[in-house]
C-alpha cells in the first residue's frame, strides 16, 4: 500500500444505536486481497488490502443486514474482486461496478446475476482519469435496458455543469457523498442551494455519507459541522435518501474513523425513527433488491 495509507480502524466501538432491521450499509468496498485480485496497473493510489470477510464481519458487529459495494476505483474496470464479494454474500449484498463502453451484453447480464445494479461515473480527476460524456452516455443506455441506475461522484462546484448531461441519463442517479458540499460554504451557499434543487426530481437520490471526509471541524466534534447538511436533505427527500459507511474509507489523510461512531450519529441526522426506517431499509432495499 501507499506509504502514507491509513489502514481502516482496527478496532471500532460497539454501536449504541441499534439499527432497524433489514439496515443496508449502502456504501462501502472491498480491496483486493492483492494476491488474488491485482489492482489496476493505471490506478491512482495503492490501498491496503480489505476483503470482503473483513467487510462482513464488520457489517455484522454494527448490526447490518445488507451491503451496497461499490467498485473501487483502484481496481478500474475489473469487477472480479466486487462479483466474488457479491456472489459469496447469500444475496445480502448488491453492487455498483465500473464498466469500460465495450463491455458485452452477456458480461453485463452476469454482473446482474452476481448482483450488481447500477454502474459509477467518477468526475473526481484526482483518482480516475478523465471520461468523456458520450462515452458515459453510451455505457447508461447499456445498463438502462437491465433496469440499473448510475451513481455519480463529483464535487459540488462541478455540479452545475453536470446537470444537463445528468437530466439526459435514461436511468436514476444517485449521488454520492451529497456532491461533497463545502461545509465552510453553509448550508445557503451556492453549490448546496443549487443541489437540493436537483433533488426536487424524483430522478435523482443522494447518499448521505462521509462525514469524516466532508467535516472541517472533525472527530473531536463528531463532525458536527456536516451533519445539519444531512438533516435537511434526510428531512427533505427521506423517500431517496440511502446511507452508508463508505468502510475501508480510501484516501483518508487526516484520520481514521471509528465506524461505531460513525453508525451513532444516525440518531442525529435522523432522529426521527421513520426517517431512520426509511433510509437504512426502505430506500436501499428499493433500490438494489426490488422490494
């Protein structure tokens, strides 16, 4: 792994709240194990190693039921270690994958048996190289015909951008990360405004995660400076709003978060119990199981 690699928390403190049943941690990944699953020869950043076991012993201790993987980034578009992850999980797991534009239909349809449903379009330059958008058009219409849909990582002042092309996908969108809003920026700035009024569209969900990632303030205030940020999009649009860990936390400098902790702020985003029903169950088992 990188030199400077923070290895995810070793170990995290037992929750004090108790999730619903049925909860799905709707953002999360598996690296590797290297020796089995190479990382891409193009990536970024080297992680450490973060197999599926240890994703499923940790889902287990928070008290989850279900996981959403997500393809990681540095293993580019080869979904082996995410369909081994999915194919192993007892139908307790669903899938996001990244795809190159001449990926098959018959592939396409064995990633759905495995699992998967939805594909990722990352615009973060700092970790993939740059897409073009016809390129990403051309994979929606593809995954359209499986009835996935697409999750999107950008930063927010890329947003305004993006929405035409956004509004042109045949399929629902999900953004990750909120579109990682500047927290210095508050929750009238600009970027955020413009934000909840793309969510208005039933097209379009958002996770609210990473609040070890997006806060300034950090663990010393339980990241209380984003968590209004996911209240109001949780108070706002419950009905598309899902909610993850984003386990083993790639590309973390400043800390190591605690995911126990991270798992007791849900009763400050969400403190309403139907809120929580909504997010940790309703929404995600919608969205990647059907139902």
């Amino acid at each position: 792994m990188d030199p400077n690699w923070l290895p995810f928390h070793p170990k995290p403190s037992k929750p004090a709240f108790n999730v619903p049943k049925g909860a799905v941690d709707a953002h999360c990944h598996v690296f590797g194990p290297e020796s089995r699953f190479p990382f891409a020869s193009d990536r970024k950043y080297t992680p450490c190693d973060a197999s599926k076991e240890d994703l499923f012993k940790l889902r287990d201790f928070l008290g989850f039921e279900k996981s959403v993987i997500v393809q990681a980034s540095c293993h580019g578009a080869n979904n082996d270690a995410l369909e081994d992850a999915l194919r192993s999980s007892n139908n307790s797991a669903r899938g996001v994958a990244v795809v190159s534009p001449d990926i098959t239909v018959n592939t396409l349809k064995r990633l759905d048996t495995a699992g998967v449903r939805a594909v990722r379009f990352n615009f973060l330059k700092r970790l993939v190289d740059n897409t073009p958008k016809d390129t990403f058009k051309h994979i929606a219409k593809k995954v359209a015909d499986l009835g996935w849909h697409v999750v999107i990582y950008i930063e927010s002042p890329n947003l305004k951008d993006l929405i035409p092309f956004l509004k042109e996908l045949p399929t629902d969108v999900v953004f990750d990360h909120m579109a990682r809003p500047n927290v210095r920026e508050g929750l009238n700035g600009k970027d955020f405004t413009l934000f909840q009024k793309v969510m208005e569209s039933e097209k379009f969900w958002c996770k609210t995660t990473c609040a070890e990632r997006l806060s300034f303030e950090g663990p010393e205030t339980n990241y209380s400076d984003i968590l209004p940020f996911m209240n109001l999009l949780i108070n706002n649009f419950s009905d598309r709003v899902l909610w993850g860990t984003d386990w083993p936390h790639p590309n973390m400098r400043s800390h190591m978060p605690d995911d126990g902790i991270l798992v007791d702020l849900l009763e400050i985003i969400a403190p309403k119990s139907e809120h929580q029903k909504k997010i940790l169950v309703d929404n995600p088992n919608k969205l990647y199981w059907g139902n």
